[in-house]
C-alpha cells in the first residue's frame, strides 16, 4: 500500500435472479389468519416481494400463496360446525367463507399477493386439478411411485376408516414430547407409520380403533436420503439460507433406528433372533438403548415384531416413505395409475406443488401465458423463495426438496420444456410466541386473530414491529399491550414504540421539508449537487440494507433504516435550524437538497416495509415510479427532474404520511 493509506475494499453486492417466485405458507380453509399467519409468514414474504419488485422489476416477480381447501382437518372443523353450531352449508360454502375472510385481513395488512387462490375453489381449483394429476404422473413415470399397502385407522363403532385428525395419540418419535399425534403425523411435524401411533383415540367416537389394511400411493422419500444429506450440506454454506433450515433438514435423515427403554433389555433379548439384521448401541447415561437397520424396510419389520411381543418402542427421525393418496372424500382426485379404485391426493403433497397452480393462475390473470410458470420454476436464472414457519421445515425441505428432485432427468440438470424442477430457498421463521408462550389454534393458549389486531395498531405499525423482532435468528414473544393482562399502565406499549420512528420522526422530517418549500420556495423543490457526506451515508445505506435483505435479515434491514432516520432527522433539524437563525436562503436551499436526498433514500428502502405512507411520500413529489428503481438507486433527485426545481403536491397542515391509530391520538411521542 503506497502513502501509508489503507486500500478500501467494498464488500461485493449479492447477486439477485431475474425473475423470482415468492410464496407464503397456505393457510387451513378450517379458519381466519391469526397473528402468527401474518406475524410469522407473510409480512415476510410481502416485503421480501416488494423489495425484489424494485430491485430487479415488477415484472420479473410473481408472489402467490392461497387457501389450503382440502385434507381431514378441514373436514373435521366443516363435520363438528354442522352438528355443534348447526351450520347447513355445504363444505365448499364453509372453505369459502373462511377464504374470503383470509383474503380479507390479507388485504388490510397490505399483503401485496399477485394471487391468493384457493385449492378447491373457482379457477384456481380447475388449474391445481390439472397441475396435481401431471405431478404425479411424472412421478410415476420416472419410477418414483410405489403402491404399498399400510394399515389405517377403522372405527368399528363409527363403521368408517379414519384420516388424519380423526385420530389422536401420542408421538412414536423419540425425543417427542407431543401429545397430539395424528395418524401419521404430528402436531410437530414428526412422520411415522400409523401402526406406530401411541395409544390412539377416534376423535369421532373416543374408541381405541382397530388396523385395516389399506392401498396407497407412497413417492419413494428414502431412496433421497443422500442427495438430501448432500442438499442439506450445500445450503448450510449460503450465506442466503439460515442455519434453521440446513440443521432441522439434517435432523430428520437419520439411519433407521429403534429406540427400546433400558428396564425392556430382558424382554427385547427373547425376540432379537426374530428380528432382521441389526446392530445393538448402548447408550451410557441414557434411559434407553438402540437397535440400527440398514433399510427401513427391516426397521419396520422389526417394529412389528416388537407390538406383537408387547415391547414399546420409539423410532428415529429416519425417513419414511411420504404418502401421496388417500380415501378421504374431500381431496383432490388422484389419477388412476394401475386399475386402482379411485383415491384422491392427501392434503400435504398438493399443498407443496400448489403454488405452481397459483403461479400458472397468475399469469393468467395478468394476459401472460400458463407456460412462462417454467420460466420462473425452472429456469437457471430464476429463483423460488418459499416463506415458512420453522414447524413446516420437514413438508419443504425434505419431502418437497425430494419430489422435485425426482422430476430432474439427472442430477443438477434443468430442461424448461420438460418442466424440470429448480429447488427453492426456503425461508423459515422460528416460532412466533404469543405473550411468552406458543399459541395455537387447536392449544390451549388461544393465539389474537390477526383482524382484530387492527382495532389497536395501523397494519404498518404491526409490519414494522414483525419485522423488526429477528424471528430468523430465535423465538420471540409478541407482547401487544392491549392483550397482557400484566402490563403496568405506563409501561410502553412495544408494538406502538417501533412505529414511532415512522409516525414520529420520519413524519416530522418530511413534513418540515415539504413545509419549508412552500414557505420559502413557493412550493418547488430544489434541486442540485448533494454534498459527499450526504451520498456516502445514503450509500453506506442501500449497500447495508441490500446484504441484509439477500440474507433475509429483515431485523437488522430496520436497524438500517432506525439508524439511517435517526440520523437524518438530527441533521436535518441542525442545518435548517441554522439557516432559519441566519435567515440565509442558500443555506436552506442546500440543506434542502441534501434532506430531499436521504428522504429518497430512506423511502426506497422502507418502501417494502411501510408501502403506504411511502407511497404517500411519491405522490406528494409528483415523481415517477421509477423512483423505487434500484436501476437508480443512486441517483439523486436532479436526475429524475432533469436537474430542475421540481413542484411538489401541495401539503396541507397535520397531514402524516404515516399515521398513527385511532386509539393511539391521545398518546405521547416516543
């Protein structure tokens, strides 16, 4: 280095695809969104899909999520209405009104989807149909499918085989603490065979029920476990994909193993000979001990000679075969592949190709061809980011990462006309707690509904707050005021607290600048050379803002702006203080255009996240949308003006471009 000065190195930008798909997580047709929907999903992903809009065109990116219509849950939820509450519509009307409803609070918190469809409803049920049976036919024509027979759940009492919810148990899974098991599943995410459930229950008549033996379509899930090992390997070294989704991968692609209580040894010795070839791990310190498999197919067969021998057990986190089909009534049709009576698709396998249904629908609605899907699923320049919660990591990282691997010819290759697969990059939340504690529909800690938060807080403020709480890094507490029943009355309400820096300081300095033009400046604003302090800060800015978000660092994205705001109102109120005691008019004017600047700045990078009162802002400069262009994210304001004094809207007295709640009015500042 020469002169004795450091060389300065700028950190290389990220790199963003050209077109990209951004999902939220389906949520149940059984329900309105509560809290933890918006909170924990899709304010996520709307920002994620506004700030990719402007920075690499609206054009290049289609953000869809729907209504969840099918599977058991909701065919409870529609069977107890009708017998508790009298309802008398059919299912379809019951989806519908829940849909409607989610639609609406998606709107109110200004969830910018370019499709909110719905599986078994309308359009976007006719084009999921379609999508659904070709999915699984390629499936099984690239040899992925198997027919296995499996025993299900029958309630003699009830004279019917039962599906999902209808029955209730507890997780075979060791390590697992839920006490709602399903029939194959459980409320945390755990897959296991049926047969394995503990101590089930019918939920519709409260009998213990009885094994049958089923058909089923099963994709071949374990045949993926070491393209999965080496998937999950890959992404914990980008730096885009959080170390939530590579290890909780991980977790789930154990080798089979049985997990046997110490004090059962002496039993477990008189069957081991029956069983296939194991390898016996004891475990120092541990209350149990392990027997290991090769295939999982021995491990399941050992399992079955363990309940027939009275000896519980737990099994491991291994793989398992995913289920593809059912005899539940209310699903999509599945196709007939070899003779079989006809079934229909279980509810999670469709939900994960769904959003291609709602992208082709998309396009439908925006006059573009169902086929440029391939454009934006397939292509190598383009990306899918699918916005999750940390509950839902094993049904897309796992299962969905595996199907779509079996829709490539080979391994790392993409044929668009094919509609060959690229796999997404999955951004899970951890959990989202409701004052301290998880919240549950189905729990015991009823979590807000997510329509009556909008009786306490503007959907910016509440956007702010989701954002800023780094559900990437843990699990954080919502601790709304208006619901904790152990605030003090003076403590400050925390969700109204982060708005501040919006409908206080924010405001505050626009609305001095916006008021000082038509004072001095008979409503032009001026426009000139922004001085190198100003540019490098702004600049320092966007580059900081820009890394976070390519990491889906949404918390540290709203520290940029906390810092970038605070900073300019400081300044702000200095130099136009100093140029009102000096009565000097060009030191206004420079202050002014330097003010103007980081005002620009800050709205583009709040853009995603407060889209109204920034779009607010834009209407009242009377500029283009191309001012949210990353393409000029650098310019200043004499370029989009043609380096003129330009005319603002008129700004009346107490207008705010971001508002504080009806309730909040006789509040104080921060």
């Amino acid at each position: 280095m020469s002169d004795n000065k450091k060389e300065f190195h700028e950190i290389p930008r990220p790199e963003f695809p050209k077109r990209a798909i951004i999902t939220g997580g389906m949520p149940y047709g059984n329900k309105k969104l509560h809290f933890g929907h918006i909170g924990g999903v899709f304010v996520f992903a709307d920002c994620y899909a506004r700030f990719l809009r402007d920075r690499i065109g609206a054009e290049n990116v289609i953000f869809v999520s729907g209504t969840d219509c099918y599977g058991s849950p909701i065919a409870e939820s529609y069977r107890k209405l009708c017998e508790e509450k009298g309802f008398t519509g059919t299912i379809k009307d019951f989806v519908k009104e829940n849909h409607d409803a989610q639609k609406k609070t998606l709107d109110d918190y200004l969830i910018s989807l370019d499709m909110f469809g719905a599986s078994g409803l309308g359009r976007t049920a006719e084009i999921h149909d379609d999508v659904t049976d070709k999915f699984i036919r390629r499936l099984y024509e690239n040899g992925h499918l198997k027919k296995i027979v499996t025993k299900q759940f029958f309630d003699e009492k009830a004279g019917c085989f039962l599906n999902g919810r209808q029955v209730v148990g507890k997780c075979p899974v060791d390590g697992c603490q839920s006490e709602k098991g399903y029939a194959d599943e459980c409320d945390l995410g755990h897959q296991y065979m049926p047969e394995n459930l503990i101590d089930p229950k019918s939920t519709l008549t409260g009998e213990t029920p009885i094994m049958k033996d089923v058909e089923n379509w099963y994709f071949d899930l374990p045949s993926y476990n070491k393209l999965l090992k080496e998937y999950s390997a890959n992404i914990s070294k980008q730096k885009n994909v959080r170390k939530l989704v590579s290890s909780t991968i991980s977790e789930f692609l154990a080798d089979p193993v049985i997990h046997i209580k110490n004090e059962l040894l002496e039993q477990y010795e008189k069957v081991k000979a029956q069983m296939p070839e194991h390898e016996f791990l004891e475990e120092k310190k541990k209350p149990s001990f392990t027997i290991a498999f090769k295939e999982l197919d021995e491990m399941n067969k050992a399992c079955e000679i363990l309940s027939a021998n009275g000896i519980r057990y737990r099994t491991g986190k291994t793989l398992v075969p995913f289920r593809l089909t059912g005899n539940i009534e209310w699903g999509v049709k599945a196709p007939i592949l070899e003779n079989e009576e006809q079934l229909t698709v279980w509810v999670w396998p469709e939900s994960l190709w769904a959003p291609i249904s709602f992208t082709k629908a998309a396009l439908e609605v925006k006059g573009r061809s169902m086929d440029e899907w391939k454009d934006f699923w397939c292509s190598k320049d383009a990306q899918v980011y699918q916005f999750i919660g940390a509950d839902n990591i094993y049904f897309y990282g796992v299962a969905e990462m595996g199907m779509f691997m079996a829709l490539q010819k080979g391994e790392n290759t993409v044929d668009p006309a094919d509609g060959e697969m690229q796999l997404p990059i999955l951004c899970a939340n951890n959990h989202i707690l409701f004052l301290d504690k998880k919240a549950s529909s189905s729990g015991a800690i009823k979590p807000p509904m997510a329509a009556d938060l909008l009786d306490f807080y503007t959907p910016e403020q509440l956007r702010m707050h989701f954002l800023g709480l780094g559900l990437g890094q843990h699990s954080v507490s919502f601790m709304p005021k208006p619901y904790n029943p152990n605030a003090n009355p003076d403590d400050p309400d925390p969700v109204v607290k982060d708005g501040f820096l919006l409908s206080n300081v924010f405001n505050r300095v626009i609305r001095t600048c916006f008021y000082t033009v038509q004072k001095y400046f008979d409503g032009n604003m001026p426009v000139g050379e922004v001085s190198e302090e100003i540019l490098a800060e702004a600049k320092k800015a966007v580059l900081d803002y820009e890394r976070f978000m390519y990491r889906f660092e949404f918390h540290q994205a709203t520290y940029v702006l906390d810092s970038y705001i605070r900073k300019m109102s400081k300044y702000s109120s200095k130099v136009l203080s100093d140029a009102d005691k000096a009565d000097d008019n060009e030191a206004r004017r420079a202050a002014l255009i330097n003010v103007f600047h980081m005002i620009r700045t800050a709205a583009v990078l709040l853009h995603p996240m407060a889209p109204a009162g920034t779009e607010m802002i834009l209407e009242y400069l009377q500029l283009g949308d191309d001012f949210w262009s990353w393409d000029k994210i650098f310019d200043t304001l004499a370029d989009f003006t043609g380096g003129k004094d330009h005319k603002l809207k008129f700004l009346e007295p107490r207008v705010d471009f971001f508002t504080k709640h009806q309730s909040q009015l006789s509040a104080d500042g921060e």
